[in-house]
C-alpha cells in the first residue's frame, strides 16, 4: 500500500522489495519508523519457493506463513541421511502478503544512486532519509558464483516415485541424472509445498559458472525417467538463477551505506539460503535505526563466521564431482548441534570452526587439500 502521510524526511528509504527488504520495512513501521520503499515493480508477484529449516525462524512471524513441514528430511550422499531438524516450506504468496502491511510508503521507480541519506530515481526525484538502506539482492553478475536450479510443480502421487519413500530430499546427490564424475555435480531436491503437490528440482548448488538451467532440465527429466516418473505436461516449473554472494561493490560495509539482506551478506555462500536470516536479523537492524547506533547486525562474532562460510564456498568450488558427495557424507555425519551451527547460527565461531576441523579430519587427503588451499588464500576470479 502507499502511505497519504509523507514526512519532510523519512526515518528510512529502503531500496528494493524482495523478502528483505520487505520484512525490514515490516518491522520497521511495527517499531514506529516512518518507512519508504522504493522499487521498480512493487507489485511483482513472488514466485520462488523460499525454504527455511523451522528454528530459524524469528517469533514473530505467523505459524500460517508456513506452508508445510517435514520433521525429519533425508539427504542421500554416497549413503542415506537422516537430519534431524525439521525443514518447511514457506507459503510464499502469504508471506508476501503479510510482509507488504503496514504503513509503509511505496515508490514506484528505479533508483541510480544511493548514497546514506538520499537515494536518485531514474525521473530525476531525490528521496532523503535519515538513513538508507540497499536491500536490492546480490544481482546477477557472472563473475560472481551462482546457484542455479530448474524444477517442476507435480502431485503427490507423480512425486512419490522420485521422493523412494521419503517425505522430503533435502539432498540427494546419487547420479541417476545420468552424470559421470567428469561431470560438474547436480542434485534432486525434492521437498511438498503443500499438503497434495510437490517440487522435484534439480540444483547446480554452487558454480563459477553455474550450470546453465536447460541442462538443470535435462538432468531432472533423465533422473525422473530412470524412477518411473513421468512429468505431466501442464506441469508448472520453477526456474532458478542467482548468485550466492554479494556484488563486489556492496560488502557488509563501505562508504556509510547500510546494506541488508543478501547484498549486505546475509546468505549463507555454501547453501544460498537468505530468507530466514534477514526475516531474523530485521529486528537487530531496526533497533540499529531506531537508535542512530550500529554493530548489531555484524557484530565481530557474526564477521567471525561469515569469513569461515566464505572458506566453505570456495572449497566447494575447488572440489571435483567425485569429491562432492563425500564432502557431504561427512557433512551430515556430523552431530545434530554443529550442522545447525554451520548452517544457521551467525555468531558462533567456535562451533563453526568446530564443525569445519571436524569435517576436515573425516575426510579424504583430495578434500583436505582443497580445505587447506581455500583457508590459506582468497579463489582467484
């Protein structure tokens, strides 16, 4: 909705409505900020399926927004996983809903140049605020790495062949797509998004470059095939292509620019999950705003871990497809406590760093040698 009430200058300008940017403005009028936001399409539908393992989420999001929940998913590496953590799906178009209420003043437009205070339309128009935040997503950029996916929307007894008796495959990195260790690595994940249909996709988890998304298609349809599945034609398909870490121009801080979301860092670079951090952190950065102080989203610990996840990304770039799926075994190996460390707590270095030598000591000399090659030096683009 557009706010009637315009203020000579707004608490905060938030550039760019994605998840991010949307549950920061939520949460910001929810404190009494006066908010603005400003996008070139608004009103876009969101499309994507946004997933979240469910203790990431923060309590203030409603139960409803949930779509479906699988307490125990299986992964599949060069053996059978079970996690133990409850993984769900997001009903995406609610939560688009819900975070789009409020009083929050919405600008139709493309923003040129943001600087901490003021943010230039293409039309010419300057918006100030006290303060401005990029919420814009990291971009498309190909020297960046991506994940890129491609998947169908089938029911439930269409799924049931790909899912084996699974409720959920958070993973499954087998290679009945037709793959050979050559091959630069995909896997199926295979997750309901309600109670009666099913996404089955398969994902290039990380890539520099990626795999193009018609070869995603061309391994899904292979793998299918190969379970007895037939996909039927109407069938609707998801489409998936960004990159895991932020433009180089658009770190975590520089220059006075508040970032949030992705492009200030907040997706994990190994996994290419975002949404529940920010939906998490909006309420560490309104208080930020609320109270002209900052450091209460990266505060030293969560740097600390945000530098060990980069080491994830590279090694996972480094390693061959025949290494791939034993990187996960041990992954998933480890217990419960140090995959959710990993995978979700940006402030524990210590467990994070514990999960990582742990890993490193499981693993075979191929991997360790790309462990130690990541933690020394920066990949080269």
């Amino acid at each position: 909705m557009t706010a009637a009430f315009r203020p000579p200058m707004w608490d905060v300008a938030i550039v760019g409505l994605g998840p991010a940017g949307r549950a920061l403005a939520y949460r910001a009028t929810t404190h009494g900020l006066t908010v603005v936001t400003i996008d070139p399409h608004p009103a876009r539908n969101w499309t994507a399926t946004y997933g979240a393992w469910e203790d990431e989420l923060p309590h203030w999001l409603p139960q409803a927004a949930i779509a479906t929940r699988t307490p125990q998913p299986t992964a599949w590496t060069t053996r059978r996983h079970a996690i133990e953590r409850t993984y769900c799906v997001l009903d995406t178009p609610l939560l688009q809903s819900m975070l789009s209420e409020g009083t929050a003043a919405v600008i139709a437009g493309r923003a040129v140049d943001l600087s901490p205070t003021a943010v230039l339309l293409s039309d010419g128009t300057s918006v100030g605020a006290h303060v401005v935040v990029d919420a814009r997503g990291t971009g498309d950029s190909p020297d960046l790495a991506q994940q890129t996916a491609y998947g169908v929307a089938v029911d439930a007894d269409t799924a049931a062949g790909a899912l084996g008796g699974e409720d959920a495959l958070f993973m499954d990195w087998r290679t009945d797509n037709g793959t050979s260790t050559s091959d630069q690595p995909s896997f199926l994940y295979a997750v309901p998004l309600s109670a009666d249909r099913f996404l089955l996709e398969e994902t290039c988890l990380v890539g520099r470059p990626a795999l193009a998304v018609s070869e995603l298609a061309t391994r899904l349809h292979r793998r299918l095939r190969h379970r007895g599945v037939s996909v039927p034609s109407h069938s609707d398909v998801e489409r998936v292509r960004f990159a895991v870490e932020p433009p180089h121009d658009a770190g975590r801080e520089g220059n006075g620019q508040v970032r949030f979301g992705a492009r200030a860092g907040l997706m994990h670079p190994s996994t290419g999950y975002s949404v529940a951090a920010s939906l998490s952190c909006a309420d560490a950065l309104v208080r930020d705003l609320a109270e002209g102080t900052s450091g209460r989203l990266w505060p030293w610990r969560a740097r600390t871990v945000a530098s060990l996840r980069s080491i994830g990304l590279r090694v996972l770039l480094r390693l061959d497809a025949e290494s791939v799926p034993e990187f996960f075994e041990h992954f998933f190996d480890l217990p419960p406590h140090l995959q959710v460390a990993f995978l979700s707590d940006r402030a524990n270095p210590t467990a994070t760093l514990s999960a990582m030598r742990r890993m490193f000591f499981a693993s075979s000399g191929d991997i360790r040698g790309a462990m130690l090659r990541s933690a020394l030096r920066r990949e080269l683009r």
